[in-house]
C-alpha cells in the first residue's frame, strides 16, 4: 500500500512539543495505572464489601473489558469527529468516574463506575499514540513512542506499591481518589497544549462527504471481544464449558464482523489494512510479545515462591525489576529507532526477546535458592523486557508514522487492542501450559522441580511464538524497505 509510505505533515501544538508529550505521557501513565493498581486491593475490597472473590475481581475486569472491547472504536470516533475533543472527554470521564469508585456504596456501582473509567481510559490509551504520529517530527517519533512506552511500564510496576500504600494509610477508596488531582493536571495540560481540531477531524474525513461510523462494526466487534476476553478470564485459568461456549460465540462473531466490514460502505476497520506488510505484521508482532509478557507475571511468582524459596515481600520486590527495566529501556529504545530505523531495531529486540525467553526457561536449571536462583531470574527478565522496550519503540514508530492522518486514531486503537488481547491471551492460555507442563493437580502447593519444570516448558513455548513473529517480522519489514 503506497499510502503507508507518505511522509504526513507535523500539526504544530499551541505549547510545543514537550508540552504535547507531558500531557500524553500522563494520559499513558493513569490508563496504565487504573489496572495495575486496582489488583492489590481485591483481598482488602472482599472484606470491606462482605464480597466472595468471584464478584470482587469484577472491579478489574469491568474496566479491562470496558477498555479491550472500546478501543478500537474509540479511536475510529477520533478520526471522525475530532482527536482533541475526544480524549478531553475520555480524560473528563476517567477523572468523573474516578471520583465514583472512591464515593461509592457497594460493589454493585463500583463495578459500573469502574467500566466507566475503562472507557475513558480507552480514549486516553488510542489517542495518545495518533497524537505522537500528528505532532512529534518524524526523525523523533522513535524516542516519543519510547517514552510512552516508559510510561506504561512505570504505571505497571507503580500500580502495586503506590496502591498498598495508600490503602494501609487512607483505605481502599484512596487509590481510586488519588486519579482525580492526577486527572485534573493531566486535563488541564491536554486542554492547553494540544493542538485545535481541524474541524470534524485533521483528514480527508474533514470533508463535506466524510465516511459515517459504522455502527453495526463497533457492536459486533464490541460484542465479539467481550465475549473473547470473558472466555480467557473466567475461571482464573481453569477452562470449562462455559469458556468454550464463550470462545466459540466469539469466533461467530470475528466471523460475523468481517463480513459486515466488507459489505457496509465505511467500515470501522479496512480489513485490506491487514495485509500491508508493515501493519499486518506489526499487530501480530504486538500481540505475540504482549502474550509472552503476560506470561512472566503469571508464571513468575510461583517460580520465585516455590522453586527459588522467596517470601511474599522477597517475590514482590524481584518481580519489580521486569517492569523497572522496561521503563528504564523505554526512552533508550527511542532513540536506538530514530538512528537505526525502525526496521532494524525491531528485529533486533525481537532477536533479545528470543534469548530472554530461553534463558528463563533455563532459570530453573540452575541454583533454586538464595541469590543465585534470584540473579538467574533477574537477568534473564533484564534481557526479555529489554528486548520487549526495543520493539515496542520500533514497532508503534513503524505502524504509525506511515498511516493517513484521518486513520492514526482507528490504527492506534487496533496496535492497543493487539497489545491487550496478548496480555489476556498469555495469562490465560500460556498460564495453562504452565500448570499443565508442572504435572501436578494444585499449582500454589506444588514441589519445586514441578514449577521449574512448568517454567522451562512454558517459556520454551514463549520463545516459540516470539521465534515466528520474528520471522513474520523480518519478512514484513524487508518487503517494506524493498517498496521504499
């Protein structure tokens, strides 16, 4: 697709630059830390509210679905009637609903209020990427992907200690309530600093004869991924029945919703998109290393716990440095991408995730104890989420720099939806390989060997899948230098 390869012109932001890139680093940081925050409160929620388990972990999953089934569709309304506009009401509404979750009753509207808040974080999380793509000069697109890649990682890994700490000081409410001073800030910098909508939008959808929003798309795609991200949920990893039926609505569905998208005359999402060799392989690449991600903080902890002999404070503290060292990589990576070209630095990070994943799976065959069993763990994480910083940056520089401006916001919201059905994907289908590979009917209680032989097997399959979208990868981007 030539249209993939034109240079877009820069809008200029009112504030310049730096201005654009705090205010969307903020939007980047709160989506990210409304997941990772909440997770640390469900045993405190349970007993506050007199709530089984099974209810209480609604609070997290209404606002991942919210976000996961939304996203896209969120970014295509950008398109259509303005990216400003859109993400100051995404920000309003993440603030609003943030103040609901820390004031409410009972469970019952907490769990609204929080699907409330997935919503806005939807809109912060695909237009922050169509901003970078619109307003950052193509020669530092690289290191501005890379910082809201950083800032995604520090959302994470500051998601669990901010929110311990401010539940042993003020209560569970607090980690709710400290968004709204974080919210406001980031509203008032994003209604300063970025820049006007063009009219309806920034593109030829501008236009007087501008595509209308494809309605039945967004359901059936809202409907198809709801039904999907149920099915890798429910049951923390113990599939039944009614996770088949789920997963099978859901591939109705998919099937369902690529059909309307070929017959309606402006559909939500081009399915010809797909085969440029940049997107097409891009979104794969996104979603296979969000899988393999999702896979350390699943599999991780029983390692630590159970193999290496940490205690709960020891494995907490340890399971910070993957996070830590994507946000440490993240701005690096950036700046590796605007030197190198996004081609070669994705291949390359590809290529270090390959090697991180075969050195956790050799972890366990070393000491299982004490400092040596822990440096194993460390280092061989150290070199994962590196290589995971590295083709992020290069990744989202390559999919958005070459996307028409009246499609960076429904291009965004499919790179995040990628991103975050790997993550729902890895924990689920991957965390089952893990219990499978142990052999044992209780993972929490099993023997060491057991969990170290379920690591070794399951990131042998991590390094698998990551082996293929490298291949898919530098296929991809050899067709596409080939074109240039």
């Amino acid at each position: 697709m030539t249209s993939m390869s034109v240079d877009q012109p820069v809008t200029v932001a009112p504030m310049g630059t730096r201005w654009v890139l705090a205010a969307l680093s903020l939007c980047v940081l709160l989506s990210s830390l409304g997941t990772s925050v909440a997770n640390v409160a469900l045993p405190t929620l349970a007993r506050a509210l007199g709530a089984p388990f099974q209810q209480v972990q609604w609070v997290v999953l209404a606002y991942l679905l919210a976000m996961t089934t939304l996203i896209v569709s969120v970014g295509r309304l950008g398109d259509l009637m303005g990216r400003r506009r859109l993400l100051l009401a995404g920000l309003a509404l993440f603030t609003g609903a943030s103040a609901l979750c820390g004031l409410v009753p009972g469970l019952g509207v907490l769990v609204a209020a929080r699907a409330a808040q997935g919503l806005g974080a939807s809109a912060m999380t695909a237009l922050a990427l169509a901003f970078v793509g619109g307003t950052v000069p193509k020669d530092r697109i690289g290191r501005a992907m890379g910082l809201m890649g950083t800032m995604s990682a520090v959302g994470t890994a500051l998601g669990p200690s901010l929110g311990g700490a401010l539940i042993a000081a003020w209560g569970w409410r607090a980690i709710f309530l400290v968004n709204l001073p974080l919210g406001g800030l980031a509203l008032l910098l994003a209604w300063r600093a970025l820049p006007a909508d063009r009219g309806p939008a920034d593109g030829p959808s501008a236009s007087a004869d501008r595509p209308r929003f494809d309605a039945a798309g967004t359901v059936l795609l809202g409907v198809t991924l709801a039904l999907y991200a149920l099915a890798m949920t429910l049951g923390r990893g113990h599939w039944g029945v009614l996770n088949l039926a789920l997963l099978a609505a859901a591939a109705v569905g998919a099937g369902l919703f690529a059909l309307v998208e070929v017959l309606v005359p402006s559909p939500l999402v081009r399915l010809g998109l797909l085969r440029d060799p940049v997107v097409g392989p891009g979104l794969a690449g996104s979603g296979a290393v969000a899988t393999v991600m999702a896979t350390t903080f699943v599999v991780g902890p029983f390692y630590l716990a159970r193999a290496v002999g940490l205690s709960p404070a020891g494995v907490g503290l340890v399971m910070s440095a993957g996070p830590l060292m994507s946000a440490l990589a993240g701005v690096p990576a950036g700046r590796l991408v605007d030197r190198f070209g996004a081609a070669h630095v994705s291949v390359a990070g590809l290529a270090a995730m390959v090697a991180g994943t075969v050195l956790m799976a050799l972890a366990g065959l070393g000491a299982r104890g004490g400092v040596p069993g822990v440096a194993g763990y460390v280092g061989s994480i150290a070199v994962l989420t590196a290589g995971y910083a590295l083709f992020q940056a290069a990744n989202n520089t390559a999919v958005m720099s070459g996307v028409p401006a009246d499609r960076r916001g429904i291009v965004s919201g499919i790179l995040n939806l990628a991103r975050n059905l790997g993550l729902i994907t890895g924990a689920s289908a991957l965390g089952a390989v893990f219990v499978l590979a142990a052999g044992v009917p209780d993972i929490t209680n099993a023997p060491a060997g057991a969990v170290a032989a379920g690591m070794r097997v399951t990131f042998l399959a991590a390094g698998g899948l990551v082996a293929l979208a490298l291949l898919v990868t530098a296929r991809g981007r050899r067709h596409s230098l080939l074109e240039m």
